[in-house]
C-alpha cells in the first residue's frame, strides 16, 4: 500500500489559529511522500522564497484580509501569479528546446490545461456540499496549488532543457511503486465516487478522465520519478476530497 505522510512545508491544508480576536487562515503541512518518492509539492520547497509565496504569506498576515474573502483574495492573487510563471516558463521553455522536442511538450501543456479547467468544476461539485468557511479557504487552496506545482515543473524543465531527455519509464505494471500508486488512487476514487452526489458523478469522471489524459501525454517527458510526483499529488487530491465531501 502507498505510504502517505505530510512533511514541513508550503503546500497547504487549511489550518486556523486565533490571534487578535479573528481566524487567520495559514499555510500548514501538507507536502505528500509516497512510497519514498517526494510529490512536486515536495519538490516545490526549494521555491519557499519565491516572491509570489512571500506576497501571498504577507497578504494572508495582513488584519484588512483577515476575513475569509480578504483570505481567498491573498490566495487567488497567488494562484494568478503562478499562472502568469507557468505561461512564462512554457513560452521560454518553447523557445530553448530544439523542433522536435517542442511537440510532446505543446501536449503535455494543453492536456494539463484542460485537466485543470475539468478540476476546477470537480472542487466546484465537492465543495458545494461542504458548509462552513474552512471549506471556502480549502477550495481556494486546491486551486492555487497545482498550479503551483505546475510553474515549478516547467522552471525544471526549462532548467534542464540544454540537456537529455529523461529515460522514460517503464510500464507502470513493471514498476511497483507507479502500481502501488494507482491502486491507491483507485481505492481513494471509489470512495469519493460512492459519496459524491448522482447528479455530479459524471463530473468526477470528465476530471479523472482528463488528468489520466495529462498523465499520458506527459509520461514520454519525464522519468519514473516524475511519474510518481504526478500520481502522489491525484492521491493526495483525491483522498482529500474523499474526506471533505459532505461535510458540514
């Protein structure tokens, strides 16, 4: 079975503290190890200084953007900003890499796109059974964060563009960690299928249908490792909302 535990870090599971008679919502643990592979949240810590993040952490201490609109606000101007890192790096990335090269990633990008435009109706459908701000904050988060975790990715690449490709994986049946993944993902879709209510299960299948599609086009650009960062982080996703949904 996958091992999942959450280390020090910037991606984030909503945590409150009182301070100055209001709730403060503040980044907290939420980096994801699975069978000991990092997720790129993981990956992502070596980005703790990034600008964006420092604005964002400045924006979430501020007392006007205390309340929970003022709190989604620091986080969607994040979210806008690591938007505008991914369409830059992709641009620079495009540029660097030789003709060939530019085809899968073209791919790679437009499949990611499309899965996060069918993820942000699947949060939409989870999150509108939730009651309560905490949830609303939570939201915000799973918005910003592969977005994230995207910008990140593309700087690697555009990092490592003057060298080799990366030796592509195996099958994912011939590696056991990417099979111990996938059946963890499985398991944890289940669950949040057999809670999700009938009218928004086409939903969750439209957005696992187009991460597999991501999944697939991004495979032939990264090595095993970077398999199992795009698995673990679906883990980490699905089984969170598995245990939000429905909740009040």
């Amino acid at each position: 079975m996958l091992r999942v535990k959450f280390l020090p870090g910037l991606h984030a599971i909503g945590r409150w503290r009182r301070g100055a008679g209001v709730l403060v919502f503040a980044l907290a643990a939420g980096t994801v190890v699975l069978g000991g592979a990092v997720s790129p949240a993981a990956h992502a810590e070596v980005a703790a200084a990034d600008p964006i993040d420092a604005s964002m952490r400045a924006c979430l201490a501020r007392a006007d953007m205390s309340t929970t609109t003022g709190q989604v606000q620091c986080m969607d101007n994040a979210r806008m900003g690591w938007m505008a890192a991914v369409d830059s790096a992709y641009q620079q990335l495009l540029a660097k890499l030789p003709p060939a090269r530019r085809g899968p990633w073209q791919k790679s990008q437009s499949s990611w796109l499309a899965s996060r435009d069918a993820e942000k109706q699947l949060l939409a459908a989870v999150f509108a059974t939730t009651q309560g701000s905490m949830y609303v904050l939570a939201e915000a988060d799973m918005q910003l964060q592969p977005v994230r975790d995207r910008a990140l990715v593309l700087r690697g690449a555009l990092a490592n563009a003057s060298g080799p490709a990366p030796r592509r994986p195996r099958a994912c049946n011939a590696d056991a960690r990417c099979e111990h993944a996938m059946f963890d993902l499985n398991r944890y879709y289940r669950v949040l299928d057999s809670k999700m209510p009938a009218p928004s299960r086409p939903t969750l299948v439209h957005a696992q249908r187009a991460w597999s599609a991501y999944l697939t086009a991004s495979t032939p650009l990264i090595d095993e490792r970077g398999r199992i960062d795009i698995i673990g982080a679906r883990v980490a996703t699905i089984k969170r909302l598995s245990e939000t949904v429905g909740n009040h």
